[in-house]
C-alpha cells in the first residue's frame, strides 16, 4: 500500500502541471488528484467522498448557498475560495495518505502560485480549508470502513475452506455519508436455485463469462477487461467532464462532484449490505458445483473457469451496476432534459481504449454485459444492481446538500 499511495503522490506532481496549463476548474483539479491517490476500489471512493465534501463545505462556507454537509465555518475577508477549495483538499489527502503529506503540501503551493488573488485572501481561504478538512477527516474516523475482517466462510470441521481476506465485509456495518442505513435500498432475494430465470441466467454466464468462451467476441471480451478497473477512477472522470461541459460555478461544482463521490460510496455500502446478507455464490461456485443445486437445466462443469480473478465478496447484486446505476442518476440530475454531451472514458485494465457515450443507457448496459462476460455475475444480479443504484443516487439528489431557500421554504 505504501508504494502505491508513493507511486500515485509522484503522478500528482506532474499532474498538477498538466491541469494549471489547462485552466480546469479547482474542483475537477483536486478531484482528479484524489481519484489519482485512491487506494483500491471501495476504500479510494470513500477517500473522494472526504476530500469532495471537505471542498464543498469550503466554498459553501463563503457563499452559503447550500445547506452545509457536516460545518460551516466563518470566512475572514478577504477570502480567496479557490484557495479554500484547493487547501481542503490537499489537507484531507494528507491527512488520508499521511505517507505522501508532503507531496500534497507540494502540490497545494504550487496550484495556490497560480490562484488569481491577493496574498491575503488566499492565506484566509487556505486557513478555511484546513479547517474545514480537519473536521471532516475527524468525522469519518471511526465509521467503520476499516474494520478487522469477521467474515466466517462456510466449512464443515476439518474441511478446508478459502483463506484469503475478503473484500468490505465490514462496510454492511458503515455509517454511511447520506442514506438512512446501509439496508435502506437492500433488494429482495436473488431467485430460487429451482427457477427458471436462475437456470436462463447461469447458463448466459457459464457459456459467455468462461475463461476461453467460444461464445464471447473480441469486443465483448475488451469490454469485460475495460472494466475490470475499480473505484472512482472508473466513474469520476465522467462527472468531471460533465461539470466542465456545463460550465458551473465553483460552488455549483463543489457540490455536484461532493454528491456524486457521496452516491458512490453509500453504493457500494448498500450493495456490500445486500451482498454479505444474502451471500449468494458466484459462478465459479455456481458452475463447478451446480449438480447439489436441484436444477435439471444446470449442467455442472468442474474446470469451468471465468475471463479474469472473481473478486473477493458474494455475487449478489452486481457492485459495478450499483455503481453505474448510481452515477447515471447523478450525471441525469444535472440540468435534467437537456442534451448529455459525449463522455468517455480510459481504462487502466484496457490499455489504449477509449470508450464513448452520448446514451447514458447504454453505458449502464456496457457495465452489466461487461461483468457477465467476465464471469463474475449474472443478468438478474445487474438488473437489481443498476436499480438500486438508481435508487441511491435519487435519494442523495432529494435529500442532502440542498439550496438554503428551497429549506426555507419547507
């Protein structure tokens, strides 16, 4: 872990060059760097998350548009918020990543030598920053993100069972940024191992997920290795894109990238819920032991093996769709009706592919085929997975960071 939060501090040096040449707004900047210093997966999210809320609460402070997240604090004139936006982030970076503090503190001077402000409003709002960042890195210290692994896998005694850690067993546990608990959107049961559906859904999977599937492409095949990435590298860069297409203000920016790195990460703690309480098997399990399932349309295949490694957490639903699903509903909130410009994407799984959308439908529906293909999951757990991420990310829209007169008006 060491090297890589080291390896990704030196890309934010050379990073930083990049973005002040190109003038991006402040928000996307740091949130690209957060995206750049993630750890893996969940956990990465969840850092976004910090570092996005600590902006937005930044740069609400001056403005006050918006219901604060967590605090509001008192800005001294003059205040650059630009400068509190920059300093919030670097400070809640450095203090996520104490490893590569200084590389952020590095970063943040010279982003600040740059900001178009006085000395003295950029001294305040790089005091109002730290603040800010403090208390929301104090905030999530103890949420439970980084429990000691509990999970009991099943055996029978003296029979040996899988030994590697798994992956957020304890995030059904988490408190979450914005929803009421990690139940609250938690779907119903995958289907009866009997079923029809079951047997329809595992036989798609074992024939187009398989390691060397006759069945699957070549381009169904580079969709699946597209997203094997993980973590907000694989949805951020599209709602910064967005915010840059829509030309937002600063605070209108804070917020937006704040509520989308909060929808995220309250997905993958609903869909870790739903995961470890249902703890349904994948098809790895699935198919090399479907004889003891009951189902005559289930033909077991021993050395069946998926497209790449199955990851380490219960199939059911699909995280990846919980995560597109959410992002669509984020993406869809911003000025509603009107037209989605073209967003793409990079893949670090995928080296040299760029993908394109205009359809936010159809990258849901990529994100769903791409796990089947993969061998990790079956159709019904995408279906469920892309709806409850579309129910998360409604309810973050209605329910947090809200404007000041719409609360009035309540």
């Amino acid at each position: 872990m060491n090297r890589l939060v080291s390896a990704a501090a030196i890309g934010l040096l050379s990073l930083t060059v990049d973005m002040r040449l190109c003038r991006a707004d402040v928000i996307t900047d740091w949130d690209a760097k957060a995206t750049e210093a993630a750890s893996p997966a969940a956990l990465g999210e969840r850092e976004a998350a910090i570092v996005n809320l600590a902006m937005f609460d930044a740069v609400n402070s001056i403005e006050r548009r918006y219901q604060p997240y967590l605090l509001e604090l008192p800005a001294s004139e003059p205040v650059s918020a630009a400068a509190a936006a920059a300093s919030a982030a670097a400070t809640a970076l450095g203090l996520l990543h104490p490893q590569a503090a200084n590389d952020f503190k590095t970063a943040l001077a010279q982003y600040l030598s740059d900001v178009p402000a006085s000395a003295a409003a950029i001294e305040s709002g790089t005091r109002l920053g730290e603040a800010i960042a403090q208390k929301m890195v104090e905030s999530r210290a103890m949420d439970g993100a980084t429990g000691v692994d509990s999970y009991r896998p099943k055996t029978v005694p003296g029979q040996y069972a899988a030994t590697a850690t798994m992956t957020c067993s304890t995030w059904p546990n988490m408190r979450p940024f914005a929803l009421a608990s990690p139940s609250q959107f938690r779907p119903a049961a995958p289907p009866l191992l009997k079923s029809r559906e079951w047997a329809t859904d595992y036989n798609e999977s074992k024939e187009f997920g398989s390691k060397n599937s006759s069945q699957r492409n070549a381009q169904q095949t580079e969709i699946a290795r597209f997203w094997l990435m993980t973590g907000p590298q694989a949805y951020h860069p599209l709602a910064r894109q967005l915010v840059l297409a829509r030309h937002l203000n600063l605070v209108d920016s804070a917020r937006f990238m704040a509520m989308f790195a909060v929808t995220l990460t309250d997905a993958y703690i609903a869909v870790f819920d739903a995961k470890y309480h249902y703890d349904f098997w994948r098809p790895v399990t699935a198919i090399r032991n479907s004889d003891v399932n009951n189902n005559p349309d289930t033909k077991p295949d021993a050395f069946w093996q998926p497209l790449d490694a199955t990851p380490m957490h219960p199939e059911y639903p699909c995280a990846h769709c919980i995560e597109s699903g959410a992002a669509r509903a984020l993406l869809e909130s911003l000025d509603p009706g009107t037209p989605m410009p073209e967003l793409s994407l990079t893949s670090s799984t995928a080296p040299g592919v760029t993908h394109h959308w205009s359809n936010l439908d159809d990258f849901v529906q990529e994100v769903a085929n791409a796990r089947i293909w993969a061998g990790f999951h079956y159709r019904f757990s995408t279906r469920v997975g892309t709806a409850v991420g579309g129910q998360v990310g409604q309810y973050v829209v209605e329910n947090t960071m809200q404007p000041l007169n719409r609360t009035a008006a309540r």
